[in-house]
C-alpha cells in the first residue's frame, strides 16, 4: 500500500461482479468503490454520478459509511445503454476535520441484449448435415460479405454458438476469450458475448467470419465413452453485428441464410479427443473483402430459444500465462518428450519449418511411468493434437478448440528447431482477478499452497470441474462445495460460480435433487444415472452460495439461490423422516478415505450415514442463516428448529457418551466443526481425533468429508500442535507426501503415485484434483491468521497461531475494500505482527494472552510473548 493521500481518494467504481462492465445483464447495476484515506478517516456518506448521454443522475449525498453493492442511482438501462458513473465520499478525520474526496474516474458500463426481441439474428449451420455418430466431424467456417456506406462511428458485436466459436473481421481475430461461450446448461442458459469491434469495421468492404466447433454442445462427454450431441447434433453460429454511423444511421449484420460455410483447416476437434489440423486446406484471406465465396456452400436456421441467451456474470477462459519445457530428451524407446515442470491445464503453441503435408503430432500427459509417457490416467482421453504443414516457411500453430491437463508433452515428426526454443505452454483458465495470497516458511508447505493454486486454476475452466485431463472433466458439486472457501480467497471467483450456481438451480430436478455434476449430463454409467440424492454433493445448493456471500458480502447470490437451497434442505428433511437421521440410501460417504480400495472410493471407514446426517444438521443451520439474513423471520426460525431437531437426532443416533459410533477422523470432525456435540462432548472428539491422528502416525485417514474439516476441529478443541503435525507428515497418506514426491497440483487420491513410483492402480487416478486441498484455508486463516469475520470482509478477523516450527507466515488478500494482510515473524521469544486494514473496515485482533482488541484502518504493529 503507498502512502495515503492526504484527502480520501475513490477508485474508479466497479458494478456487480464484473472486471469488464461491457455487454453487462443487469439494468440497475449495483456500485462499489474503494476508498484510499489517512487512517484516521471515517466516510460518513457517498455520492454516486450516473451520465447517459447528455442526462445526468445522481444519488445526492446518501448518509452511509459503506461502499458496497451500493443502489444504481439512475434510471433503469436499456439495451445497448451505455453508461458513465464516477462517485465520491464525505467523511470526517479522527479529529472531526471534514475530509472530502474530489470525484473517482468515470467507469465506463454498456448494457447487452436484454429480450428475445433485441435480437433479429437467427442461428445458422451448415446446410449439409453431419453424421450424428461421426466422432469425426470436421468444424466447419462460416463467412458474411457486407458493405458500410458510411463512416463507423461505434460497433457491437453480440455472439454466440452452438459449440464453440472464434469470430474474425477482416481478417483479424476479434478478442482474446477462448472456449467460448463456455459451458453452461445450454437448455435453460446459453452466454452469449459482447465486443466492442469499432476499430475492427471500415468503410466499404468488410467480412465477418466465424470457426465453430463442437466443443461441449455436440461432442462426446463423460466417462466409460461418453455420450455425443447432448444438447443437439448441429453446430452453429448466432451473431448479430450492429453498427452506428457518424451520419446517425445504424446497420446491422446479422446471421441468417445470406451466411456462407465451407470446410476449414480443421479436421476434427473435441474437448477430450484434441485437435486435428492441416494447414494446407485453410482458405486464404476466407474472412476478409475480396474472397471468392462462390464454391461455399450455404447455411440454414436452426432452433433456437432466444429467451434463453443469458449475458456474462463472470470474466471468459482466457490464456494467462506461458511457460517454456525445462527439460527436452529422449525417452528410452527413443521419442521426444518434454518436461514443462509444472502440471497444468491449457494447450502448446509450436513453431514448426517443413515441407507441406509432414505431420507433427503432440501427445500430453500428466505423469510418466518407466521413462515413458504414461497415459492409462487419460482414460478415453487421447489427448493428442496434431498439425500438418503447409510447407510456407517458418508455421505457428496452437489447437483453438481443445486443452488438456499435462505436465509432459511427448513430439513426434517434429522438424525446425530446438523444442526447447519452439514449443510454449499456454496455461487457459476463467479469467478471475487474483485476491489472495499465503507463503510462510516451512519451503514444504509453501510448494503445497502453489500445488493447491494451480489445480484450482487447471480445474476452474469456466465451470469448476474434478479434474481437467481424463475422459471427465465435469462440474463436481461435491468438489467445490468443499472448496469453495479456499477458492474464494485465492481468486475472485464469485461472478463464475455466481453463473454456475444458476445452472445448478436450472438442473435440480422438480423434488429438489441436486445433480453430482453440474451441468447436469446423462453419463454411460448407472451409478450416475439417473441422478439420487446424496450428501456433501447436494449440500452445494445451500453451502457454496453462504460461502461467497461471506467471501463478497453479495446478498444477491444468496436471493438467487434461496429458492434451490429450499429445496434441497426440505427433500432432506422428506427423505429422513420423523427420526431427523438421513439413512438408508445411497450415499459417497468420506469419498477416497485412503482406505478404500483402489477400484470402490465409497467404501469408507466412517458410515456413510454419519456422515448425511452431519451434512443435514449443517445445511438446516446455515439456511436458516440465509433466510435470516434476507429478512426471512418465519424461513429462519423453520430452518433453525430443524437444524437444532437434526443436531439432537445425531446425538442421540451417533454420539455415545466420549466416543462416536464411527470412530475416525472424519467423524469427529464433522460432529465438531458443524456444532453437533454439546461442549464436553465437544472437548472429548477433539481429544479423541488428536489420539487418533497420533495413533495413525500423524498420516491423514480422511477423505471428502473429513479433510477439509479436520485441522479445524483439531484447533477448535485445543490441539492445534496436532493439526501442525498433521500438515507437515511426509509419509503416506498425507498433504506433504504428494509434495516430497514432486507433486505441482493437488492429486486426486492420496497415493495417486506410489512410494515405488507406480501410478495407482486405480481406474480414477488424477494427478489435478483440488478437492483434497481445502486444507489451504486453513493455512490462510488459522497459521498466516487472515479471514473474514463478517460477510464482504467489513470486518477483519487477524489470528495467527504459529506452531509447526515454523518461524514466519503471511497472508494477504484484496478485499472489496481494499488489501488486508498478516504477516508475522517469532524471535526471542517475542510474536512480532504487521498487519494492515483496508479503509472502511476494521479488525478484530485475537494474539496469545491477549484479550482482543480492534484496529482501524492503517498499518499496525503488534507483539506479543511467545513462549515457543
């Protein structure tokens, strides 16, 4: 943080949950700003701007110390609006100076296409038709030939796809999304995209040109061979490009049967399959003026339900970083293999010379096994990508419409050059904004922190996926319901799970069925199909939407949502009946406890049944939370009688004097971080789970259930050495064996490899899972010591607990208000701690032998003794 100003400053304003407010759904945005003051400034209210054209609005000056999600003050925006709003504060200084700010920068917003009558486009494929069982089908281009009488004065582009799309004009590539429109439940949600093309359209001439693909649409998805054309058997193109001339006239160029289409470069591509590419049959300067369209063929409309186009709630798949292999050799059957030195989602741009019609083909895979690139993990994922030359020189290609999960990358028929100058990793995932950060100084721990990081950035590919490199890839409700408290503080994740959240609503079946992947597909397996309720999957209705509330202070997802968690929590309460204990069906239970047998994850240590009820009593609580923070009296008080009702019924089936009926680690934490024990039934599971985890060597025996709980209900009852040992057990099964293995993403089982080196036998065996890295959060709030204490971080709970011998943390994170951050060092006895509070927040400080105390904003030092 620089020095504050001597005035209070507002940033530039943002609205709802966007980082690019262009082509936005909401009519009346709500505003935030943040405020960069002295600390002793208090704001006592705030001032919102709004310009529409030549109309002004404003707020007035509205009493209010806050600055979030702030009421749109203008009227009500229409489609294709555009919109400037700045704001400003008053406020006094500690020694009751007034202290105003001047106005913020002008965020510029633009509202999409908000009815089925705004759009005149229709969506168009090919006329021919394509062979519906063909995993085969070569991805077609599409073209538009029109002229501009006039000079441009803006231009919008509103598109979308059946499949996957990339739209050029002029021969240019417009944005830098890939996957687009990305997954959702294309039945009830299709995102369509808005971009801003005024540079890109010119008097005259001009082309507007589109590649498709099958993408999730129509390509095979799901496991034991997947299933194709879920949502349909076309691809297809739905654009409608609308220009505004300086002479005040507006032409728009929609799609509609004027569209041409012809086979491109594209031989065939698919999400899991990779892409087939032969440069030689791409159509030279095909999207730009002057082509020759006339051996094209022509298009034909397709059904689609416009009222079911849905504008962006959260960034697009974008490329976010590259990375170059630290390593090219030969394997020892003598092929080219490169080592990138980190496991990672995304795709190899390469830079080949050679003659036309060789061929270069890139396989991917995570491990390897014997010397050798080993793929059994994949699955019915082949993973592999090949590119046929052209023979024009020097040739730069990248697949457009796949990605794998890898870390080697094996080449064969590679000409031109060092692979390692010629070949770069270009990591995809949804663009979120980074908000946190953790390092302390144990290099172990530090290394698990960026295995968890990265696999939550291999998994989060506009849904939040398992995993990212087998015939699966699906959206898991039981993995981000687990995780999405760590999620929420390493990104700001809340506008893409925002949009996923809707899908789950769109998906859940009429009697309140939460499906276990989300979006909801048919899968060739009927321990799947059709979908059965089951804890800690379904609870995601109820959990996720209550952890990014807290993680955004954003009521709205929780009002979005209330209706979905309802249901879920009442199907519960049908399915248990009178006696309150969830019983008899089927369930995962503590899925991948480390002593379940490779080939049955469910079979678990502790009861399945255990485990629901636990789930039952802590979603019946949490929903009454929701409901009573809507202002839901007669919901909260429901809910709440129904949570106490469960937590007597666990009791009273489960808890046994000192002891649970299932004696395990994920028992006693379950029953102790959800409240399910009265106080000294409490202090006895704690004691309990720390003999336990002694007796197993300090190795982890948790799965699903008990990871993400067990170093909390370890340090809520006293043992928080315990839970240091815990994290910091090398041996198998634990966090830190994956780590001393080479680990860089989190592994789906325990000992996906092996101590000899084998990769697990089983059939799911993924090497980027962030599921069982949810032990993160803990390390963000309990050993750095950073964490919300109210919802949106209005307050700021700082309180370290080192231990582990570990003589450094830190933790920081860009709250809606600004950044917070721990960070502390022990030293001769002494607990030195920084912290720093964003303006417009406070923080409840907590050290050992201090009684608490309050700081304000500011950066703050404290000590304390420390007797470690």
């Amino acid at each position: 943080m620089t020095t504050p100003p001597s005035r209070p400053v507002v940033v530039a304003p943002t609205v709802e949950q966007h980082r690019e407010p262009l082509g936005i759904g909401e009519t009346e945005p709500r505003v935030s700003f943040r405020v960069e003051a002295q600390p002793d400034w208090v704001q006592t209210g705030y001032e919102l701007e709004v310009v529409v054209g030549d109309s002004r609005h404003t707020s007035g000056e509205v009493p209010c110390a806050d600055s979030l999600l702030l009421p749109w003050p203008g009227p009500r925006l229409g489609a294709r609006t555009r919109a400037l709003v700045r704001a400003r504060v008053t406020g006094r200084c500690g020694d009751g100076a007034l202290a105003d700010s001047e106005w913020s920068p002008a965020t510029a917003i633009e509202v999409g296409l908000l009815e089925p009558s705004d759009w005149v486009a229709r969506a168009v494929a090919p006329e021919w038709r394509d062979d519906p069982e063909d995993d085969d089908r070569r991805p077609p281009l599409l073209r538009r030939s029109f002229d501009v009488d006039g000079e441009v004065e803006s231009a919008r582009l509103y598109v979308t796809a059946h499949g996957l799309f990339e739209v050029e004009l002029n021969g240019e590539r417009i944005g830098t999304d890939e996957l687009a429109p990305g997954w959702t439940s294309y039945d009830h949600r299709l995102r369509y995209f808005t971009h801003d093309v005024t540079d890109h359209v010119r008097t005259g001439a001009n082309v507007v040109g589109a590649w498709l693909a099958d993408g999730w649409f129509r390509g095979r998805l799901g496991f034991h061979g997947g299933r194709r054309n879920l949502y349909g058997d076309d691809v297809a193109l739905l654009a409608q490009l609308e220009l505004r001339l300086t002479d005040g006239r507006t032409l728009t160029v929609a799609s509609d049967e004027r569209w041409r289409a012809s086979y491109g470069p594209i031989l065939s591509s698919g999400l899991y399959a990779g892409e087939r590419y032969d440069a030689r049959e791409l159509p030279s300067g095909w999207s730009a003026p002057g082509y020759d369209d006339t051996d094209w063929s022509g298009v034909r409309v397709v059904e689609r339900d416009l009222a079911t186009l849905v504008a962006p709630d959260g960034p697009p798949v974008r490329c976010t970083e590259e990375v170059r292999p630290v390593r090219v050799w030969t394997s020892p059957s003598g092929r080219t293999l490169l080592d990138f030195g980190q496991n990672l989602v995304g795709r190899l741009r390469i830079t080949v010379d050679g003659v036309a019609g060789s061929t270069v083909t890139l396989r991917h895979a995570e491990v390897l096994q014997d010397g050798e690139l080993y793929t059994r993990p994949l699955r019915g994922a082949a993973s592999t990508d090949s590119f046929t030359l052209a023979g024009t020189g020097e040739e730069t290609w990248e697949p457009r419409f796949t990605l794998h999960g890898f870390r080697y990358a094996e080449l064969a028929g590679w000409t031109g050059g060092d692979p390692a100058e010629k070949v770069v990793a270009r990591v995809l995932h949804t663009a979120m904004a980074r908000a946190g950060h953790f390092a302390c100084s144990d290099a172990r721990v530090n290394r698990l922190h960026d295995n968890v990081l990265w696999s939550m950035r291999g998994n989060f590919v506009d849904v939040p996926t398992d995993c990212p490199q087998r015939d699966e890839r699906l959206g898991w409700t039981g993995d981000i319901q687990v995780f999405a408290p760590t999620a929420a503080f390493l990104y700001d994740c809340t506008g893409m799970l925002r949009s996923w959240l809707a899908d789950l609503a769109a998906d859940q079946q009429p009697d309140g069925t939460v499906p276990w992947f989300v979006p909801d597909i048919p899968v060739n397996d009927p321990m799947w199909t059709p979908v059965r309720p089951g804890a800690l999957w379904g609870d995601a209705a109820v959990l996720t939407p209550w952890d990014l509330y807290w993680a955004s202070g954003d009521r709205r997802v929780l009002e979005d949502q209330l209706e979905s968690a309802q249901a879920w929590v009442d199907l519960v309460d049908r399915r248990a009946g009178e006696d309150h204990v969830w019983a008899g069906d089927f369930q995962l239970g503590d899925w991948l406890d480390p002593a379940a047998p490779p080939d049955d994850p469910a079979a678990a240590e502790t009861d399945p049944d255990l485990v629901a009820t636990a789930y039952f009593a802590w979603s019946a609580r949490t929903l009454a939370r929701t409901a009573q923070t809507l202002g839901r009296e007669a919901e909260a008080r429901h809910y709440a009688r129904l949570a106490d009702d469960v937590r007597e019924a666990f009791r009273s089936r489960y808890a046994h004097g000192a002891r649970l009926t299932s004696d395990t680690q994920t028992a006693y934490a379950l029953a102790i971080c959800f409240g399910l024990l009265e106080l000294e039934q409490e202090a006895a599971a704690g004691a309990r789970l720390a003999e336990l985890v002694a007796k197993a060597g300090n190795r982890i025996a948790t799965g699903f259930a008990g990871t993400p709980l067990v170093t909390d209900a370890l340090t809520r009852t006293g043992h928080l050495e315990t839970a240091y040992d815990l994290l910091l057990e090398e041996q198998c099964p634990s966090w830190l064996y994956a780590v001393a293995q080479g680990a860089t993403t989190i592994w789906e089982r325990w000992d996906s490899l092996r101590p000899d080196g084998s990769v697990n036998p089983g059939n799911m065996t993924s090497f980027n899972h962030y599921a069982l890295g949810a032990v993160a959060g803990w390390l963000h709030r309990v050993v750095a010591g950073l964490a919300p204490a109210e919802p949106g971080w209005r307050r700021i709970l700082v309180a370290p607990r080192p231990g582990g011998g570990m003589t450094w943390a830190r933790a920081d994170r860009e709250t809606p208000y600004g950044r917070a951050s721990v960070d502390w060092k022990v030293a001769d006895g002494v607990l030195e701690v920084a912290v720093e509070v964003p303006t417009g927040t406070t923080a409840d400080v907590e050290l050992p032998g201090d009684p608490g105390r309050i700081l304000g904003p500011g950066r703050h030092r404290l000590t304390a003794p420390w007797p470690g």
